[in-house]
C-alpha cells in the first residue's frame, strides 16, 4: 500500500498530506526541534529514510536510512508577511501545495511561520508513502503535550466516538473482525455475500457526474478555511434530529456544494466523495513502521437535494448504509492488490477508482481539550489528504477543543472562488442548527 502512493505523484496531484497547527505564543525552534528529535525521529525511522527502487522489477521499493540526514533540511524557520492574518497564512500554504518533495531526502518538512497572530503556524508536508493521515495526525499530536510544563498528550487522544470516521473503520472492525461471530449462520454468510456484491457493483459503475467542482486538474492549488463553529451547537442538533454529529457536519458539505452549483448557473446533483477510513484497532499503539492501514469508502453527498432536512436525513441513511457494509475491507484488499500490480497498470487502477469521486472528505476527532506544542497553547488543527486521478476537491473537517474547523483545498482551474464553499458551508450549519430548538432561558422562581 505504501507502493501506491510513493507511485502516483504527478504534476497535478502530488500525494503529499498538508497539515496545519496554530498556536496562540510564538513557537521557540529549538524547542520545536528538541521534541522532533524525541518524540518523531527516535520513535519512527521513516522520518530518516528516504525510498530507494527495488534491485529487481518484480521486487517492491524499500526504505533505506539518509547518510546525509540533517534535521536543518525539513525544518524551515521563516516570518509570515504581514499582516499575519489568515489570508497571508492561506497564500503561503496555497503556494507551497503544488511543490514536490525532494526524493533523495525523506519526504517530509516542518514550516515554522513566526507572525500568525500574536502566534505561530507549524505547517507540515508528509509524504502518503510514509503512513496514512490518521497515523501521521496522532504522530504530529505526538509532539504536543496536555499542560505548558510539557505532559505528554496520550496516543489515545483521538477520540472515537461517533463524530469521526474512526467510527466507520471501528464499526467495520467489530463487525468482521471475528469471523465465527459474524458467519455464525448461513443467513449471515448470505448476507455478507450480498452485501460485497452490490459494493463491488457500486464501485465499478459509480460515475462521477458534470458539475462546478468536476474538472480536470492543473498544478496550481488553493487551501481556505473559515471560522471555528462551536461543537456544542452542531451536537444539540444531532441529538434532536436523532442523527450524529458526523452526519450533520457532512450533510452541511452536501449543502455547501448545493449552494455552490446553484450559484454557478447548474442545476445541482449529487456529489460523490472518497473517505479514508482508518483501519487500525483504536487501542492499538502506532507501529515503529508507521506505513498505510486505511480504506477509502465511496460516499455519494446528496447535494442534489433542495433542503437541509433533505439533505440531512439522507446523509445520515447513506452514512448507515456505508456503516453496515464490508466496503472499507473490500476497498483495503483492493487497494493491496493494485499495489502489488506495477506502476503502469497501479496508476490506471487507481485512476479508474479516483476518477468516480470529487475529491477526498476527511473528518478527524481531534483532541476534546486544549493541549501545547513546546509550550504555547494550540489554537487550532487542519490537515488535507491528497487527490489522485482527475480529483479537485479537498474537505478537511477536524474537531479540536470543542470547536470544529473546516477547510478546503482546491484546484484553481475548475474552482475558482473556494470561499464561496467557505460562506455556503458557514450558512448551511447556521440553517441545520435552526432545526434544533434554542433552550429556554432558565429564571428563577418568585
């Protein structure tokens, strides 16, 4: 699976995973390369490695150590231009997007931009070859600490309940995982069958259909974001709709793209979407190795509906669907195959699955409590995987603190105006969270 993505870099579509942490402090980099050393590099050899081709054409990569390793090479230490906003922040991320990784070197490095604010902004480029994005998001969360006096945050800091996608890959786990349990009876046995059948199906015949978010991909990237929504808000319309916070933070994306098509002159359909989801068991500590254990589900978002009800009730029926399913384990031994088949037919493969889906959503719990990187409390968290075949659109939606931040990452030459995603998604949770009554003040008695 690494093979994968070390393979698809291109031009148009690098597999780089973008992440961002914001701090309220400015950053000390001796402090910042002092927990580098300690807590990533000592812990993961890939971050000192770099891919080497095999001997032999049948042979797969391997990871070789860096004689000429220097920590100087991936850390880069610079000052925003001002004014330190997060437009200046947006064009510095946004102009680094479509810039490759050296390959004699390993594929990673760490920009520290003093000036965000009153803060700073740790922006960090990491290759897919080297892990998944939720493996790379709990080793970033390695390096930052539950108190300023330097606590290390536990690796289970990622929680797992149900606003995340580690809820597909742990729901998938428990169901499959225990096969006696789960072919108890021929009528499971059926089922499962059934149930493979019609993924298989729908993964060969999905289509991607035209919109203003469908296009062919060029170099040149745009990464946005808006403000924080409180979480509170989105979880008390959750429980009176009877849905998940999950389901109302992606049925408010299907409605950002409603309103985006219907602003650009089209009648609006339903967007397909790729999800990661991750595959390890949630107690389970990272491996030294790191590497990709996660599987992409194919998610139709029903932005070809009019309403937020609409659109809310049926995000969460499909999310169920997908929930009770074997696509994710379906798709993770597809993927494993396609590794193994050589880069020429690799890329073709993985073109003609990309190509059924706009982009890539990723939705990641994050910590539920403020925690510190080298000191200085962490403002906020975003992170984008990457798009492969003709994909356009990346949606990264991260909790962190009781709060949810969300952000896209586009290519310029089919979306030209990713802030309208960003005001149409503000709107469309302003209009979920409508669907939940306000509590009545509480007064005292006279």
């Amino acid at each position: 699976m690494d093979t994968i993505w070390l393979n698809m870099d291109r031009e148009d579509n690098l597999m780089v995973i973008e992440s961002l942490m914001t701090t309220a402090g400015r950053l000390d980099p001796d402090r910042l390369a002092a927990a580098l050393e300690e807590r990533v590099l000592s812990r993961y050899p890939v971050f000192r490695q770099r891919p080497v081709d095999a001997p032999l054409p049948w042979r797969l990569p391997r990871w070789e150590d860096d004689p000429a390793f220097d920590l100087s090479h991936h850390v880069q230490v610079g000052e925003l231009p001002e004014p330190g906003d997060d437009r200046a922040l947006q064009a510095y991320v946004s102009g680094q997007l479509g810039r490759p990784l050296r390959r004699d070197r390993p594929l990673w490095e760490i920009h520290l931009l003093q000036g965000y604010g009153g803060g700073s902004a740790l922006y960090s480029r990491l290759h897919h070859s080297m892990a998944d994005g939720i493996a790379l998001t709990k080793v970033l969360l390695s390096l930052t600490d539950v108190s300023p006096d330097g606590t290390l945050v536990p690796d289970d800091s990622l929680e797992s309940h149900q606003h995340g996608w580690l809820e597909v890959g742990g729901h998938v786990v428990g169901r499959l995982a225990t096969p006696r349990r789960a072919l108890s009876t021929a009528r499971h046995t059926l089922d499962l069958t059934l149930s493979s059948t019609g993924v298989a199906a729908k993964l060969l015949l999905a289509t991607n259909p035209p919109s203003p978010v469908n296009g062919t991909p060029r170099p040149a990237k745009r990464a946005v974001w808006g403000d924080p929504v409180p979480l509170a808000a989105i979880k008390q319309t959750a429980h009176h709709t009877g849905t998940t916070v999950n389901d109302v933070v992606v049925a408010a994306l299907a409605g950002a793209l409603t309103t985006y098509q219907v602003e650009h002159g089209t009648e609006p359909v339903d967007v397909p979407t790729m999800v990661p989801v991750n595959l390890r068991p949630d107690d389970e500590p990272l491996p030294a190795e790191l590497g990709n254990r996660f599987a992409l589900v194919l998610l139709t978002l029903p932005s070809g509906l009019r309403t937020p009800f609409a659109r809310l009730a049926e995000t969460s029926r499909r999310m169920t669907a997908i929930k009770e399913s074997p696509e994710a384990w379906l798709t993770f031994g597809i993927i494993r195959g396609i590794g193994r088949t050589g880069p020429m037919l690799e890329r073709y493969l993985v073109d003609f699955f990309a190509n059924k889906a706009t982009g890539v959503t990723t939705n990641v719990p994050g910590p539920s409590s403020p925690c510190y990187l080298a000191g200085q409390r962490v403002v906020a968290m975003l992170g984008w995987a990457p798009e492969s075949g003709r994909q356009t659109l990346g949606t990264c939606i991260f909790s962190y603190d009781g709060r949810l931040h969300v952000g896209f990452k586009v290519d310029t030459a089919t979306i030209a105006d990713p802030e309208g995603l960003v005001r149409a998604f503000d709107a469309e949770i302003e209009a979920l969270c409508r669907l939940a009554p306000i509590p009545e003040p509480v007064t005292a008695r006279e």
